[in-house]
C-alpha cells in the first residue's frame, strides 16, 4: 500500500494490529509498533534488537526483523523473477501471509486471520513431483497457487504447509501452516540431501537434543523431508496456533548477507552471550550447556553451515527459550561446499584442526572453567559413537537408497579419531 509517497503493511499477530512496516522513496525502512499492542495483554516484541518501544526504527534494525524472513540466493531470485518483484517490502506484500513465527504481513487493513471457516487448498503432487524431476525450484510451482505462503527463511528450496493423510494443503484465512517440507537439493554436487538431513536429525534426538519431529514421504522416487513447525501449537480444541520465534541473527540485529562470522556475524561468544542475558533463569544453564553441545555435535558430524540463523528463541508466556535445534545436515560430505566451519574455534576455522588447545580458548574466551569445552565434546562423541550405526541401520531398513547415511556414520568416526589426535 502506498501513502503519501511511502509504502507500508501491516503487522498482524491473529486479529491484532502489532505494528505498521513503511518504506520510503529513498527505499527507506522503518517499523512503528501499534500504540494498540504496545498495551495489549498479549504483546511481545518482534526481536531483542525491537524492543517495545513508541519511537520507530530504523533501515538496518528493521532490515534485521524482516529481511530475515525470506528465502535467500537463487531460492530467493528465481521467486522475484517469476513473480516481478524486487526487495524485501514486495516479497513480502506478495508472501507475508504465514512466516516463520507468529506475525501476518500484508497490504490489508484487517487481519485476514479468521479462527472459524478456514478452507484448506490441495496441493497437487504430481506438480511437486514433475518440478523436482525438472530440477525446477518447487517453492515457485507452489507460489502459483492461491494461497502461495512462502516466506521460509533459508536458501533450500522448501515451502510451509499442512500434512495430513499424505496429502499436502495450504490454508486459507490467515490460519498457520503447520509443517515444513523440504525437496532434495539439485546444485554444488549435492545428492541425497533429505536422506542426510533425516539422518542427522534423527542422531541428534537420539543423543538427547531437542528436535522437532521429523519423518520422509517417498513416493515415486521422489523423498521429501517433512518436518512439524516447533512455532506452532494445538489447542485442546485441535486448533493451530502460532508461536512467535526470532533468529539469532534478528536478535542480534543482523541481516541474513551477514550470518557467517567470516561476514561480520554474530561470533560463538555473541550467540553464547545473548543466551546468558536473555534464556529465563530456571533454563538458563541447560540453554547454554546445549549450545556447547550443538557446536560439538556440528563439529563431529561435518556441518559447516550452522550459522547463526540456525539458532532460534521461542517467546513463551512472557519467556523467551531456546527452540529446538533444525537444519542439521552433514555439509562435508560433499566436496564443492564450504570447507571451513562457521564459527571460528578459538584460532581456527578448519574443524579438521580443531584440538583442545582451540577448545581451551573457548574456555577463557567464554569464561567457563578449563577443560569444559573438551568435556561437553567428550560426551556429545560418545554418545554419537554409540548411536550412529544403530540409527543408520534402522534407517537403511525403511529407505534402502539412503546409502550415503554409511558414509557419513564413516566421516563422523573419522573426526572422532583425529580429534583424539588433537588431544580430545
């Protein structure tokens, strides 16, 4: 919508205006929140870095919040393209009405949230099916569709929607899609993508991390991932709801070109400090203690892209808490990636060359008492030891083409072994 020369949306949580998002001629952004929400019972802040607050924000915060929203690289281009759309404010006027978290955007001046006489649109596979086989981006076929909810952060082709029955839906009226679905990936060499990622997930709730549950709907030869949205709850009258997250790099500020360390982005201490300041007491300890954890575990199995987008906080009741963990995925698997981690480990960012004196410099670097970092990686390897030919077995069973699951149970011994090379 366009007034006096400045377009803005509107920020909906349900029915609630929460605030108003303007871009100027200058391509300018702000965000103001509703002086409605500012003394709503129900209201939360966007981001740490948007506190609730009468005075507006400016280009970069507001950059921070929204930007962050949307796919990314060619995922991100091949929609503008198609659609005739550049920049953040019309990707989101055309995909704002279901993003990650609990806001709505969109040009209208009224919620199109309704809690009663929401319709539900079948998707058709057989389009889903034709556009992987093509190797066309999915998330494009899937924005020809009325509704067409896209905006999932991240740079693999995926879209929102509702699972059920094996069949795929969008809905209708403002109402929250309800599980992420993901299609293998088809550039830089990659094969075998929801495989790998089942795979680690499946390690990671198995050596005790909190995940979202997640499961593979083959048909046709064609694996999809399908994970159920962690920002979304049922009421005890089966109704969806949404439950606001922010990144941690909207938490920090942080616009998605600059996610990696090695890009100016948030360092493992920022991410171990805005833990420390901002988890509810009574969880506090244990967020952090997971964080080191989640690091360990990304160390061991070969995931080079654990940025700082894949790192989220819930607002729940007033309290903000560690989500848990999502985008697990063996990168080093695959030779044309990134080969250094995103994180820099003390002096170093090649996990092969990660030791424990890399692991007592986190130690002083986060203040934690020496040889912490080198315990909590002692346990997250044992318990990986223990669990990982089990779980590739168990997998191999229901999905026999999921050879590649074996070589990366064969790279996470690998790295077992050089680490006690390095001293662990």
């Amino acid at each position: 919508m366009s007034k006096l020369n400045i377009k803005y949306l509107n920020v909906f949580f349900e029915e609630l205006l929460v605030g108003v998002l303007n871009q100027d001629r200058e391509l300018v952004y702000s965000f103001t929140y509703s002086k409605e929400w500012l003394i709503h019972p129900k209201k939360f802040q966007l981001s740490l870095a948007m506190p609730l607050q009468a005075e507006p924000f400016g280009n970069r915060i507001t950059l921070s919040f929204f930007e962050n929203l949307l796919p990314e690289g060619e995922a991100r281009d091949t929609l503008e393209k198609s659609h005739h759309i550049q920049g953040t404010f019309d990707f989101l006027d055309e995909f704002g009405s279901d993003c990650a978290g609990a806001v709505i955007i969109t040009h209208e001046l009224v919620s199109p949230f309704k809690k009663k006489g929401a319709k539900e649109i079948k998707l058709d596979k057989v389009k889903i099916y034709k556009a992987i086989e093509q190797k066309k981006s999915v998330a494009e076929v899937i924005s020809e569709m009325d509704p067409g909810f896209l905006s999932i952060a991240g740079a693999q082709d995926k879209f929102a929607g509702i699972f059920r029955n094996n069949e795929f839906y969008l809905p209708t009226n403002g109402r929250p899609t309800t599980h992420i679905i993901k299609v293998p990936i088809n550039r830089s060499g990659v094969k075998d993508s929801v495989y790998n990622e089942f795979y680690c997930m499946k390690l990671a709730k198995a050596i005790g991390f909190v995940v979202s549950d997640c499961f593979i709907f083959e048909k046709d030869g064609y694996p999809l991932f399908i994970t159920e949205r962690y920002d979304r709850f049922i009421d005890k009258n089966g109704e969806n709801h949404r439950i606001h997250q922010q990144d941690f790099c909207q938490a920090q500020g942080i616009v998605s070109e600059e996610k990696y360390e090695e890009k100016g982005g948030p360092t493992l201490k920022d991410n171990f400090e805005l833990i420390k300041k901002n988890v509810t007491i009574k969880q506090r300890a244990t967020a952090l203690f997971n964080y080191l954890d989640w690091i360990c575990f990304n160390l061991l199995i070969g995931n080079n892209d654990s940025h700082s987008k894949n790192l989220s906080f819930l607002i729940k009741y007033d309290k903000i808490e560690l989500a848990p963990f999502y985008d697990l995925m063996c990168t080093a698997i695959y030779p044309k990636l990134k080969r250094n981690f995103s994180f820099k480990i003390g002096d170093r960012t090649d996990a092969c060359r990660v030791g424990k004196n890399q692991f007592e410099l986190i130690d002083s670097e986060l203040g934690l008492k020496v040889g912490t970092m080198s315990e909590r990686m002692q346990l997250i390897k044992k318990e990986l030891m223990k669990h990982k030919d089990l779980v590739a077995s168990e997998i191999i069973k229901t999905y026999p083409k999921a050879k590649i699951i074996l070589r990366i149970s064969e790279l996470i011994e690998d790295r077992c072994v050089s680490l006690k090379r390095q001293g662990l």
